[in-house]
C-alpha cells in the first residue's frame, strides 16, 4: 500500500502564535501525560483506495472511553493521547462499516491500517484472527521510532520471578540496564557508566525527579523501599537513549510508566508473599559462626476499582506493605595490616551475623472521570512512608546503626481536552518528601584504625579497622513544592504529529545537616586502644540556621518535537528543549567576608593552581542555570514499508540537574562547624600531624567534652566555584530492527550500537596545599596534604570536572507473551564499555588536586558483558512457570596500589582498577510456578512459589583491594571476604486472592 504524499494543510494562524496559546492558557483541559500516552495512526482504506471521507472512533472496551477523528486527503487518520489499553476501532467510511480490536502499551505509537469494502483489515504489527470483527493485538514494539526503548508488560510484572515488590527491578531485563541491589538491601537503577542520579521516572507524565539527594527519584537513597506500588503499575517503557524533546531533568535512562484505572467492571486482589531465616541458605557469615541469625522478608497489599458511573466514573485504590528483617555481615576492615588479637574483645563481640529491620507502607489512589467524548479529568494521590535501621555490611559493630525516616507524598490533578486536530494536557502537581538519618543511639562514636606512621606529620595510607558505638549522620533532607506542565499535539498536519509543552515548577529543596553532633573519636590499632589520636565533633554557630539550609527553586521547561512520517518508509524524529532554573541558595549566596579575608591571606595558594577569587562569592558574580538547549534528533528507514527491517539512529543532548546535597554545603558549613578536628600527640608521644597536636586529656570523653576544643580546633568549609554549571550528557547511537517469522510465531530483534559521553558532573577536592603551593610532597606524586589546613581550616572546593565516557552494544531478542500461544521469552545482551574520570561513585576526589590525575578508570559497578534472559510458559495443569537468569563477567575493583616497583618514587601510590580472578562474576537463576483456581467467574485463589538463586551462588562483593606497600605485596589482595550479593537461595511463597 503507497500512501499519497504528505500535504500540507494550512493553518488559520502562525503555528507559533497556537504553540504559545496552546501551552500556556490555563483554562485549556488536559490530564493524561504526552510520554505515557499511546498513539494509533494508520491509514483507511475503500475499496483498495483512500478514504477521503471517514472516520474513526476508537473505544476503551474496559473504561468506555470514546475518541474520534476524521480522516486526512489521504485517508491518513491519528488518534493521539490515548490511555494505554484496548480499544474498538469503528471505521465509517461511504456508508460503510468495519471494526478491529487493538491493544496498545505504554507511550506506544502503533500503525495499524483499516480497510472496508471488502479489502481485509490488515496489521502490520501483532497477531490477527480471521473473524468477521478482526482482533489485532499490536505488539509492544515500535519499530519506526529512534528511541533506543523496550517494553515491559504487565504479564512479565505479574509472572517473573522476583525478590522484591519494585516494578523498577524489570528494567533489569532491557539491554544497557542495571537493577542493583546492594548488601544492604537498597535498590538502586542505573544506565550505562552514569549513577542512578541521572534516570528520571515518569508516571502517568509526571516526573518523579529528586532535587536534593540521589538515587534519581526522591527516596531512592540508601532504602530498601520502592518507589511506587507495584500492584497500580499498569506497565511500563525503558527508554535507553536518543529520547524525545518532552522528556526532561535526565541524562541517562527514562522510565515511562501508567498507572491502572478502575474500569466498568468492579475488581480487586489481595497478596501476601513471605519468606524467613528458615526458608533460605545461610550467609558466609552464619556458616561461619553456625548461628542463623533471625530473618523475614514478609510483603502484603490490596488493590480495589471499579465503576462509580458507567462509562463516566472510576476509581482505583492500592496498598502496598514490607516488612523486612535483613541479615548483615559485620566483620573487621584491612585484617592483613594487623595482629587482629589487639582488637579490643568487646569490639569482636560486636562483630559477626547481626541483621536490619525495615518497615514501608505504600498508598495510591486514583479518580478517573471521563466527563463527555472531550474530556478527561484524573485525579490520584501516591504516599510513601518507610522506617528503616540501617546497619551496614562491613567492619562496623551491631551498635554502629542509623534509624531512617523516608516520606514521599505526590498529588497529580489532570485535565485532557481531545479536539478533532488537537490534544491538550494540563497537569497541576504538588510533592513533599523528606529523608531523615539519625544516629541510633548517641554519646561518643569509636573508630579503631590502622596507618602507615612515619616520622611527626605523617600517618598515611589509613584504613579503618571497626567503627563502634554513636554514628555521626544527622540530617533532614527533602523537597516540596507545585507545578503546572501543559502538552500540546497537533495531528492536522498531515504526515506530522507535532508536540509542543511547557512547564514552570517552583520547588523548595531544603536540607538540614548537622553531622558529628556525636563526637567520633580515632584510635590508631598499632599504638593504643584507649587513647585516641583525633577527635572530631560539630557545633552549631550562635546566630545562624546552625545547619538548616533552604532554597525557593524555580523551574521552567519549554520543547517542540515533531514526528514527520515523511514517506511510508522513512520517519524523521525532530525535536528541541530550552530550560532554565534559579537555586537562591547558590547565586544569592555571599561569602562571609572574615571567611573571604582569610581565604585572599593565606599565602600557600600563592604559587598553586587554586585562583581563590573564582570562589568567593558576592551575591551578583554567579549565573542561574541557563542556555540548556538541547536538540533531540533522529530518523528510521523501514526499507519494506512493513515494520519488519528498519535501521534507525539518533543523536541528542539533555540536561540533568545539580543536586541541592551539593550545594548546601556552603550554606550549611557556615552555619555549623562539621566537623571541627583535633589532633593528639600519640600514645608514643609522638606528634603526627604537620599542624600540631594538644596533649590528650580523658575528660574530652565525657558529655560536652569537646566543647572547649572548638577555639582550639580546625573545621571545614565548602565554597562553590561561581560558574558552576549543570551536567549533561550527549548521546548517539544506529541500530538495526528485524522481525523474524517461524511459522505463525514472529520474534522481534534489535541491535544498536551507542556512544554516550556525560560532561560537568559535580566533584569536590581538596583547597589545602602546602607552604610551596603544591599539593604533593617535594620529589612524590602520592600524599594529600590533608594536615596542612589554613588557618580559618580545611577548604573543599565544588566544581564541574566529573565525566564519563560509555560505549555500548545492545542486542536483544523476544517473543512476545500472548494467550493464543501461552508462552514468550526475552534475551538481552549488553556489551558496556564505560570509563569516568574518577575513582569513586560519588563526588569526592581526594587523592589529586584535580581529577586529570585519576585518568581513565573503568566504572567498577559496570561488568563488561550480560545477559539477562526471561521465559514465561503456561504448562499442563494450569501452572504458569517462569525464570530469569543473569550472568555478569566480573566487574572493575577500584583501590590503592602503593607498590613502589611500579611506581616512580618509594612510598609513592596510585588509584588503579583489576578484575579479581573468575571470569563470571555474577551467576543467578531464579525460578516460580503459579497456580490460579476459578471456583466461579466472579472470583479465583492463586499460590505462587518462587525460589530466588536456585544454585546458592556466592556472589562476592567485599574483596581486599590493598595491594601492598614499600615493595612488599599483600598476599591477600583480591581475595573475598564474607560479603556478598544477596540473596542466598531462598524460598518465597505467595497467596492471593481475585475478585
């Protein structure tokens, strides 16, 4: 079939001046998001002509919610904005009539052509029945577009194995995606060499971006929660790059998701899934000392909609528990550096199998009214609430805890107007969250540790043994705020479907951050156990916000996109986005001018590579975040105008954002002093620090103690560079799409290449340089010279240096689940390789003046290959049996190699990367069967067993990266300790009820 040729239709006035009208006027309706929407164009069909006159109406056949459109001079038709779901199409056409069945995914543009008169209805997509009233199921697959995206259905949600209630964990599934899930049981996703900072989540349209901390949505940061309840999931779209001009405030993977709606029909479930200390294998640890130490995994919840007015009014309700009990390993740090029998015996009794209790309460409710043909509003709230005692793997003691506090609340109000040529959404949204880690108990913290020790001025290459008793984190951190967002479509023009939108957001990002109110006091191992050699504390300065910093944020977004089938094989993905952003906090922020004095006066930047003015604020020297522009490019070419064998590639570039974590600390450091620090002459009577030392006095231990060092001590402050920047990253990619048909059973494949490169990504690295202005030692390339603080104290410098460099391959294969066949399988293979310019995952660059010293290391969370594999199979006896295996090479450690034979100078060391030996690195199979009763047609029981890493695989991750010193290698390096990856094999059942 050879369409016509695209025509333009004129318009009544500029498309400017109706993009502008459009967008901004308030009284405009609007409600479902442009990015979850779906879309279904094609082209009618008359007796093997095109239709000049015709329409289409398309019918949710659950919710009875009605769009119709006429048809374009060439028989063109689109309908835009569509909820995901399925829908009778009614084609009337010459007196004539014709109807199809279609189901639709999330953000999903599917084609599907309509015939009357005689000529079949034909689907290019899916699979079709020979009935007088065909049903097409349009596969979740969209091979005309340039998005580098894969779908995850609601069928894979429901039925793949799974440790844990977080839709976000099938993302795991998509090449180029990571779902971790650390020791601690906190969850994170990430994309290619970037952090989960640089994701966005957007549900229902609405971006779930967190401002002030990571973990990319609000939440997400050190938690073992998820972010939404996986029962109101509907389904959901990975977007790996090359995403369009509407998705903002990311730089590596979006995540489109819609949320389910109550449908004509009254409908409800309840589930509870458990497992516990007796149903899964013992750690390294227990095995080690034969206690099991008590554990649950225990996860219940009901959802609930149906009709308050048929065809009109809906609702849909959800709820979601957790309760987690969560087996810790507590062992000692660096043990080949010391005799381990000086640890003090009550430190050793701290140590050993231990465990985290975690309690998350998940809420989500939502009012659909679809007021007439035109209109559609919504309405729906989502609340999180979550407590948690977080006790770390690794050398701290069963008292060396925090409790955490985390709140998410999110209010949506949507109104959708669909016009015959037009589409409008309007959302208004409001959000205030909040996470807030305290010490779990107070008094005094301890931190035994172990040092190179030289002559006085030097203790090098530190490492900390066990940390005990009161931790220092104290901090109160979140966002709250409204935003109005309005998206524009235009499908009059044919052969474009045009989207246009702004957004104004005002965000206030606050944080509250009094560290070390708790003293830490640091013990050297080698020297004594009793008589520390450092102490550090905070204190609030008389007459400030003593720790509580806050910024009235505002938000504006603008972006065109425009979707151009400029034939029936090529397509043109057009698109660009403006944005801009005022932070207070940082261009308003005036460095107090006995702070400035001092910093201008200290003569060791003198002859460094520090200009000291490029920090000192005035309040009238520094720029809000502006001139992101951001062009979204990209095209597909179907050379059989079938969908079945189309190259596509793109190019673009997009804006994250700075975290208010980061900026705070100027504020914040000047309100309170964290953490003043005070160095002892050893227990040797040896002074080891350049700066002094004060004689130890055993009454600095008792309750307000230290309050008479802070005149004596030095403290630390944060200053920005005036024209800090936002990250960003630039991606490109070219890949190749191909259906595959055995018999009646289409596989799709794909396989892209993609090169992404992120740029001023925030680092902060150490201001202090010794008399000469250098940084390292005369004659060395190693030493930081951390003793040698100014005299007003330490100065940390934020600035853009962070990058990042990954190139990837992405292949993957599927054959979609549908009911006629009763089973589908997904393959995903990932080739990554992702260097950064630093050496830790997070911001800090210590062991350089800058990062140009770290060079290129690999990105350690990163493996180099995997592949990740799914299958889904209704069985005999109405089982359902699913699995899922993952399999790793082993990744990138990143340690301190202080082994002068390769090094230029003796005591001379170097950040380096290796791989422990063992080519897999991660190996896991997981398995389920579920079992679904119908008693009657009203309601059905269903029992799920799942058995998550059916091998018992130890999936190491503690390892000794020490590689030795002075020439004398660490026997142990690269060896494992008694970490690792949970889960051990472990047994899950699952009861639930349907109605």
């Amino acid at each position: 079939m050879t369409p016509t040729p695209v025509r333009f239709r004129p318009l009544s006035r500029s498309l400017l001046s109706i993009a502008l009208a459009g967008c901004m006027a308030v009284a405009a309706p609007a409600a479902l998001a442009q990015s979850t929407a779906a879309t279904i164009r094609g082209q009618v069909m008359v007796d093997s002509a095109p239709a000049t006159e015709a329409r289409v109406t398309a019918t949710n056949t659950a919710t009875g919610l009605t769009r119709s459109v006429g048809v374009g001079a060439s028989g063109s038709y689109t309908l835009a904005g569509l909820p995901p779901g399925t829908y009778r199409l009614q084609v009337e056409a010459g007196g004539q009539s014709a109807s199809q069945t279609v189901t639709v995914a999330v953000g999903q543009t599917a084609t599907l052509d309509l015939g009357v008169g005689g000529l079949a209805e034909n689907a290019t997509a899916g699979e079709a029945t020979d009935m007088a009233t065909v049903q097409v199921t349009a596969a979740a697959v969209e091979p005309r577009t340039s998005e580098v995206a894969t779908y995850i259905s609601r069928k894979q949600i429901e039925s793949l194995p799974q440790g844990t209630r977080n839709f976000l964990a099938f993302a795991d599934t998509v090449p180029g995606m990571l779902f971790q899930q650390d020791g601690n049981g906190n969850t994170k996703l990430r994309s290619g060499g970037q952090s989960a900072n640089a994701i966005n989540i957007f549900i229902d349209g609405i971006g779930q971006k967190s401002y002030t901390l990571p973990g990319g949505v609000p939440g997400q940061d050190t938690s073992r929660g998820n972010p939404f309840p996986q029962s109101a999931i509907g389904e959901y779209k990975v977007i790996t790059s090359n995403y369009k001009a509407e998705y903002d405030q990311v730089s590596s993977a979006a995540i489109v998701a819609a949320t389910r709606s109550g449908t004509n029909e009254f409908e409800g479930g309840f589930f509870w899934d458990r497992t516990g200390s007796d149903w899964r294998a013992r750690t390294p640890a227990e095995e080690r000392s034969g206690e099991k130490v008590d554990s649950k995994e225990e996860q219940y919840g009901v959802s609930f909609g149906g009709p308050l007015l048929q065809d009109r009014l809906h609702f849909f309700a959800a709820y979601e528990a957790k309760e987690y009990v969560t087996p810790k390993t507590l062992e000692l740090g660096a043990p080949s550096r010391y005799d381990v029998s000086a640890v003090p015996p009550d430190l050793l009794a701290g140590l050993g199998a231990a465990n985290s209790p975690f309690k998350q309460d998940l809420f989500f409710g939502k009012l659909s009214w679809s007021v007439n043909d035109y209109n559609l509003v919504e309405l729906s709230a989502q609340v999180r609430d979550e407590e948690e005692t977080i006790r770390n793997d690794g050398a701290f003691t069963r008292d060396r805890a925090s409790n955490i506090k985390n709140e998410v609340a999110r209010y949506d109000l949507r109104w959708q107007y669909s016009g015959e040529r037009w589409l409008n959404d309007l959302h208004v949204t409001y959000e205030d969250t909040s996470w807030s880690p305290q010490p779990l108990i107070g008094g005094n913290g301890y931190v035994l540790t172990v040092s190179d020790l030289g002559t006085p001025g030097e203790r090098s290459n530190t490492q900390t043994v066990v940390s005990a008793g009161a931790g220092s984190n104290n901090q109160d951190k979140g966002q709250k705020g409204y935003s109005i967002q309005n998206d524009l479509s235009f499908t009059g023009w044919e052969g474009h479907n045009l989207k246009m939108g702004v957004k104004f957001k005002q965000v206030d990002v606050n944080a509250t951050e009094r560290n070390f109110s708790n003293p830490q006091f640091y013990y050297d191992i080698d020297l004594s156990t009793v008589q520390p050699y450092r102490v550090e504390f905070g204190q609030g300065i008389p007459g400030t916000s003593q720790g509580f910093t806050t910024s009235d944020n505002k938000q504006f977004g603008i972006y065109v996109q425009d979707d151009w089938n400029v034939n029936d094989r090529l397509t043109l993905n057009l698109g660009v986005r403006w944005d801009y952003e005022t932070t207070p906090a940082y261009e308003d922020h005036v460095t107090p001018a006995d702070l400035a004095e001092s910093m201008r006066a200290w003569p060791n930047w003198q002859n460094s590579d520090i200009d000291i003015e490029n920090y000192i604020s005035t309040g009238n020297n520094r720029d809000a975040y502006q001139g992101a522009w951001q062009p979204r490019l990209g095209f597909s070419y179907d050379f059989g105008a079938d969908q079945r064998h189309v190259l596509f590639g793109g190019a673009g570039r997009s804006y994250d954002r700075n975290l208010f974590d980061s900026l705070q600390k100027e504020q914040q450091t000047i309100s309170y002093a964290a953490p003043y620090r005070v160095n002892f002459v050893d227990a040797d009577g040896v002074c080891r620090n350049a700066s002094g030392c004060l004689p130890w006095d055993p009454a600095y231990l008792q309750p307000g103690g230290t309050d008479a060092l802070s005149g004596l001590a030095t403290r630390e402050y944060y200053v920005i560079n005036n024209d800090l920047k936002v990250p960003y990253s630039d991606q490109f990619s070219l890949g190749f799409r191909k259906a595959w048909e055995f018999g009646e059973t289409v596989w799709n494949s794909e396989i892209a290449v993609a090169h992404i490169r992120s740029q001023d990504g925030v680092a902060i690295r150490l201001a202090n340089r010794r008399p000469d202005g250098s940084f390292f030692p005369p004659g060395a390339q190693w030493g930081t010279p951390w003793d040698f603080d100014p005299p007003f104290g330490r100065l940390i410098l934020v600035d853009n240096a962070l990058e990042t460099r990954t190139n990837t391959v992405l292949a993957k294969m599927d054959k979609p689940y549908t009911n006629s066949s009763g089973w589908g399988v997904t393959l995903a293979y990932t080739y990554t390789d992702a260097k950064r310019n630093s050496a830790e995952e997070g911001a800090a660059a210590f062991e350089y003046p800058d990062v140009t010293y770290y060079g290129w290391l690999p990105v350690a969370p990163v493996p180099r290959h995997r592949l990740v594999g799914t299958a889904i199979w209704d069985g005999p006896g109405g089982i359902t049996w699913s699995g899922k295996v993952v399999l790793e090479s082993m990744k990138n450690r990143i340690g301190t190699n202080c082994l002068s034979d390769r090094l230029p100078g003796d005591g001379d060391c170097f950040i380096d990367s290796y791989r422990p030996d063992g080519s897999v690195g991660l190996f896991q199979l997981d398995l389920a069967a579920a079992k679904v009763w119908h008693p009657s047609d009203d309601i059905s029981f269903r029992v799920r067993a799942d058995v998550l890493n059916v091998t018992d695989r130890r999936n190491w991750n503690a390892y000794d990266d020490w590689w030795g010193s002075d020439g004398v290698a660490n026997a142990n390096w690269g060896t494992h300790s008694d970490g690792i990856q949970l889960p051990t094999r472990t047994f899950k059942l699952s009861f639930g009820i349907d109605w």
